[in-house]
C-alpha cells in the first residue's frame, strides 16, 4: 500500500474515535467522517505497520443509517463524532465497542446488555469548556478542530445546555467591547484562556469560570454587570493559569460575584458543585447509571461499601440510604470537602470521605483486615492502578460494581480481577454522551465460588 493510492471500500466499522474502518486485503484503514456501510473512494494519507489512514474523496452509495447531522459545524468541530449516524444505530455500535473490548483485551466472552440511550438525546450536557483565541486577528471562542488545536467558533452547540450560548455572547461582547487581551498558547502571552460554564438542570443555577494567564481581569465588574442578564447565575469565578499546558483550569479561584459554588439535584439528593468538581456531564443519564449501580450493588442495609475515585461523594450518598456505613476515597482535596458538604447537606452521617489517592490508600486497608461486602469504584479513563485492584481482591467483597467510561481499561481491569478469583455477571452500558464516540458501562462482579 502506497501514499496517495486510490481504493474503492466499504465501511464495517467504527474505531473507539469514530473514525471509519474499511478494509484493504484484509488490511485496515481508518478514515474520518465515514460510516458503517458507505461505500466510498478513499486516498491513503499515511501507512503504518498495522493500519492505514486515509481520507474521502468521493462518497458512492452512502449508508442507510446515515442522516443530516443538525449542526453546521459537524466535520468542523472535534466534539460530536457521530451525529451523521442515526441514533439508534449509535447504540448498536457503543455495544458492539464494548463486547469486542471485553472479547480483544479482556478475553471475556461474556454478554453484553444493549445500551440505556436517551429518548431525547439533545442539549444533555451540563458543563462546557470553551477555547479562547485569535484567528487572523478575530476573536475565536467555540471547540477545537478534530486532532488540532484550531479553534472552531461556535455560536450555538446542539448537546450543550441552550443557556451556555446566551453567556458565550456575552463574553464575547465584553472582550471585543473593552480590548481585552486573548491567550496565545504558542508564546504563553495574552490574558483569557478559556470559558467553562456549569449549569444546574435541576435547579437552574448556573456558574461561569473565566480561566485567565494572570491573577486579575481589566475590567471584570462590567462583566459581572453584563452576566446577571443570565437566568439562575449564582457564580463568577476567575481561574488562574499562567502554565504553559494543555489542563484547562489552574488551582486557585477568585469568587467574583456569588457563591463558589453551584447547586444541583440528582433523584432526590442535592449536590454542591465548586469549580474543579467532577459531576457526570449528562445528569438524566447519570440517574439512570446510578440506579443500576444500586441494582447491582444489592444493599440490604447491613453491608460497609467502599467507594473507590468517589469525586464530590455522588455514588457514595447513594449507596449510603441502603448500606450500614461507606467509605469514598478521592485523591483530590476540594472534592473530598465538596463530599463531606453534601454528606451533611443531605443529612446523610454514614458515610466516611477519606482524602488521597486510591492506590495508597487500598493497600494499607487490605493489610489492616477491612473486608467490605460490596466495593464500587468508577475511576478515570486510565481506569485503575493494579495495586487497587490487587488490594479489592485481597479484600474478598462479595460483589464490585465497575463503572467505567473507557471500554479498553474496562477490559484490562476486569482481566486482573477475573484472574484474581471474580467473574463478570452483567455488563450494562449506558449512553451518557449522544452524538460521540464515548459510552459508560457499569459491570457486576462476584467471586466465583459465590
């Protein structure tokens, strides 16, 4: 296979991207904005050992799940990778994504539920973080371009929350009105980075976070002024970040009208939600993730449940309405005080946050004896350290429930644990992030001989 040679191909597949995967003699190319089932023309761009890339050039019989994605800026922005594939079959693929993970990596046959989707899978997320910069000097807030650091302006997101567009015009105005300097990532110069805005679908409040390369804002009470025009706002936040890096927001906050924090509700339990929480981006979903974790926890109300990676304490406060007593464990500091907020916020004293990172902590608790019957753990997309998962099995629970947001550490993690003595009864995956390429999965693991 050569640069620049030509083949006609039919789609099979989607990579854990959403890229296209045709197959040339059995050798796989991967090709952007393509769909299971197109037939097409492609010209190869790169060759690789084990995989080519190629591009479009002409599109012959398109696929029949194929559809007219909404947004203009689809093929443009990197944050929706699949919406020109009809919703259902969406599903079918993030299933399908999930089995062969477990099958490649895990070497777990096992049967894999069909996907929990939404039935209105649109304007779901309750937080988003815009790029700010300069484009042949205009102003550019929106999303990065796929694989690039190209910003995409954007003026309306057809999975973000509609508020979140008022408050991007408002900034917008504010900085081109008062001459405000932008970032410039290349020479590490210029004031305003980035925008992250949270909103909370259940109450309506809503925190804007301005992440700057600096400790002040010109002119920042004109902004505070403009804002209010926005329905529910409860906070103005400054986020210092003068690092030359890819991580959005810095460590340090400066409250600059309301609260530090905002307010949501998932069920019946409320959260406070500072800047740096974690809190799942797609909250009717996330109740609908969080019922089967309980399904699958089985909680008779005599069990110690350990939650592992437990953030601001969401799955650990419920779990604790139907356990004897749980213990989250987090690693980073403010979430664990967000965590024992919402413990007492809720009225809920039967729950223990312990502050540090899980594989120091997992070790040192096997070794002093502590057996809980159910360990829940939903760690970050690099899943979890071995010594966390030697330190669970050492702990012989009668039953881990896995959410992951990551079919391929899903599979590595599940591989140890199987080894070490449990098997893999259910695996659940549920549909958090409509119109990409990303899918959460909750597994219910027992030991063996139980």
């Amino acid at each position: 296979m050569k640069l620049n040679e030509k083949f006609t191909v039919t789609i099979e597949d989607l990579t854990h991207e959403g890229e296209g995967v045709a197959k040339v003699d059995g050798f796989p190319l991967f090709i952007p904005n393509a769909l299971p089932g197109d037939e097409m023309v492609v010209m190869v761009t790169r060759v690789r050992k084990n995989f080519g890339l190629a591009s479009k050039q002409q599109l012959i019989n398109p696929s029949p799940n194929r559809v007219n994605p909404l947004c203009e800026l689809f093929n443009q922005c990197g944050g929706c990778q699949t919406m020109s594939l009809n919703y259902p079959t969406q599903l079918i693929f993030k299933e399908k994504r999930v089995s062969d993970s477990l099958k490649r990596i895990g070497k777990i046959d096992t049967v894999v539920k069909p996907v929990l989707g939404m039935k209105e899978p649109w304007h779901y997320r309750n937080k988003a973080q815009f790029p700010i910069g300069l484009s042949h000097h205009k102003l550019s807030i929106g999303f990065y371009r796929q694989g690039s650091h190209d910003i995409i302006d954007t003026r309306k997101c057809h999975i973000q929350h509609s508020i979140m567009e008022n408050v991007v015009k408002i900034l917008r105005d504010f900085l081109e009105k008062e001459h405000i300097s932008i970032y410039n990532e290349t020479t590490n110069t210029g004031l305003v980075r980035h925008l992250v805005t949270k909103v909370g679908f259940a109450t309506g409040e809503v925190m804007v976070i301005l992440v700057i390369n600096g400790k002040h804002l010109p002119k920042s009470h004109l902004l505070v002024e403009a804002l209010q025009q926005v329905n529910g706002l409860v906070s103005v936040v400054l986020n210092e970040n003068t690092k030359r890096t890819n991580v959005i927001m810095g460590k340090e906050n400066q409250v600059i009208f309301g609260k530090a924090y905002l307010t949501d509700r998932l069920h019946h339990l409320d959260f406070q939600i500072s800047p740096h929480a974690f809190f799942q981006v797609n909250p009717a979903q996330t109740e609908v993730l969080y019922d089967k974790v309980l399904e699958m926890a089985s909680l008779t109300g005599s069990e110690t449940v350990m939650d592992l990676y437990c953030g601001i304490g969401t799955i650990s406060l419920f779990l604790a309405q139907k356990a004897r007593k749980v213990i989250g464990i987090e690693s980073v500091e403010p979430a664990v005080e967000d965590a024992r907020a919402n413990a007492h916020l809720n009225h809920i004293s039967n729950v223990e946050f312990m502050a540090g990172p899980a594989e120091n902590w997992m070790p040192q608790l096997a070794q002093s004896g502590i057996q809980p019957e159910v360990i829940v753990v939903d760690p970050p997309r690099k899943g979890c350290d071995e010594v966390v998962l030697l330190a669970m099995i050492q702990m012989n629970p009668d039953r881990i429930v896995y959410v992951s947001c990551n079919p391929a550490t899903l599979a590595r993690d599940l591989r140890i644990l199987e080894d070490g003595g449990y098997q893999t009864l259910e695996v659940q995956p549920v549909d958090l992030f409509p119109h990409t390429s990303h899918v959460e999965t909750v597994v219910l693991m027992s030991r063996a001989e139980k």
